[in-house]
C-alpha cells in the first residue's frame, strides 16, 4: 500500500511539472498569401510576437495557454494549447480570409447623370454604416471644434467667438481636459488588457502604484500610440525601460527627483 502511495504521489508530481512546463513553440501561418506581420499574442502569459515574411513565429507557451492570432486581412483565431502541442513543440495554423460582403444594390432602369439624384434612387435591403464595409467610422456626437489662432485672428474675417475663447483660455483649458481624458481611457484600456497582476509578476510593480505609473509612461514614451497601433512588442518594451526607472524612484525622496 505505501509503494502504491508513492507511486501515485510521484506520478502526480511529473504531471504536474509537465503541465507547467514552459517551452518554445514553432508556429506557422500556412496560409499562401499575406503571411507576414501577423501578431501573435499569449493572452495567458502576455508574450507576443508577429511571423517573418514566410509566416513563421516563435513563441513562449505551456499547456491551457491560449494564442490570439490576429491580422487585418484574416479573421481573429484562438487556440488553446494542448499536451500534444506541448509535445511536438510545432503548431501549424491556417487562417480564414476576412471579406466583408456589401449588401445587395438594386439600380433603377435609368440613369440620369445627376449624381445627387441617382444615389437617391439606390434602393438598397437596408441601411450600411461602417461596420457594414469594415472600415473605421465615427458615430457619436462630434466633439466641439477649436479653431487654430491664425484661423480666429485672420485680419480680413476675424472669428469673434473663436477670438474670444483664445484669449480667455477656453481653448487652453480643453485640450488640456481632452488630453486628461484621452489618457485617463487608454489607462484604463491598458490596465484591462494585461491585469494587475501581469505588472506585479513582470516588473514588481505596486498594484496602488500602476496608475501613476501609466501616466509616467505616457507622458515620457509613446506609449498611447504604439498601444493604438497593436505595437506590442514596443509596448511591452516601454514598460521593461519605465519600470526601472520608476521603481528606482520610488525609493528616492520625491524633493530629490531631478527630472
């Protein structure tokens, strides 16, 4: 009865290991076209990486992983890592186009040559917006625009709202509340996107400390647009070079910061 104890135990134990074991996966995209710069993300752990120009990649996974694979040209893909795949240390991958079909046009029997009048006379199934062709649109409420100074002060149409609210600092103070805002969401976003916890393992930073953090990031790196970009790689790298310094800091009396 002990032997079999052990041998159980002993053999809970390797599956163990085995199951947390981290390796390094060789992917490819088979697909014959278009291969290259495909992202590949680790959404369990956080690696990322984006194939070469025949659409092969490597990355960093263990079993129960799961691989966000996304591109522009393709439809989003997830696998979960398996024991096979833990295995073979090969993944093959083959992705489905993305086409974004349009609604049917039904043409009346005439056309005018008005342009104006004849898309009027489009009947379509139902309304497209831009969801509909797959590209980016704006939909909600425009947000007021400010007026450039040489546009308000212009000597032969001089534009007195505008005028105005350049010289009592109305401009001034909404860029600075759209700038707060902006940064505010994308913190928020990127937050969500990696989790708590993804900083404190990575870089030992203080979850009451990640806000402030951000905002250090944002105001000396690019940060905003490399995360707007799906730049992982040079996000992740920001954080690597950020932390250091940070974190240094944070041991340092704040009136003795040289900035």
């Amino acid at each position: 009865m002990k032997n079999n104890f052990f041998i159980l135990i002993s053999c809970l134990l390797i599956i163990s290991v085995a199951t947390s074991q981290q390796v390094n996966i060789q992917g490819k995209i088979t697909n014959n076209f278009d291969v290259e710069g495909i992202h590949i993300l680790n959404q369990t752990s956080k690696y990322n990486t984006v194939t070469n120009q025949n659409g092969e990649f490597v990355i960093r996974i263990q079993i129960n992983d799961t691989l966000l694979i996304s591109s522009i040209k393709f439809e989003i893909l997830q696998i979960v890592i398996s024991e096979k795949n833990i295995k073979s240390k090969h993944l093959d991958i083959k992705l489905t186009e993305l086409i974004n079909e349009l609604d049917e046009v039904m043409v009346g029997n005439t056309l005018t040559g008005n342009l104006a009048y004849d898309i009027k006379n489009i009947k379509t199934e139902k309304d497209i917006d831009f969801d509909d062709v797959g590209i980016p649109g704006f939909k909600g409420i425009p947000q007021e625009r400010i007026v450039p100074a040489v546009e308000a002060f212009f000597p032969t149409n001089i534009n007195i709202e505008a005028a105005y609210k350049h010289i009592t600092g109305y401009y001034k103070k909404l860029k600075i509340k759209r700038k707060w805002t902006s940064e505010n969401t994308m913190v928020v976003e990127i937050i969500d996107y990696y989790g708590f916890e993804f900083f404190n393992d990575a870089y030992q930073l203080p979850q009451n400390r990640l806000y402030d953090f951000m905002l250090f990031c944002m105001e000396t790196s690019s940060l905003q647009s490399d995360f707007r970009r799906n730049n992982f790689a040079g996000v992740l790298q920001i954080f690597e070079d950020k932390s250091k310094v940070y974190i240094s800091r944070l041991a340092i009396p704040k009136e003795q910061i040289k900035e």
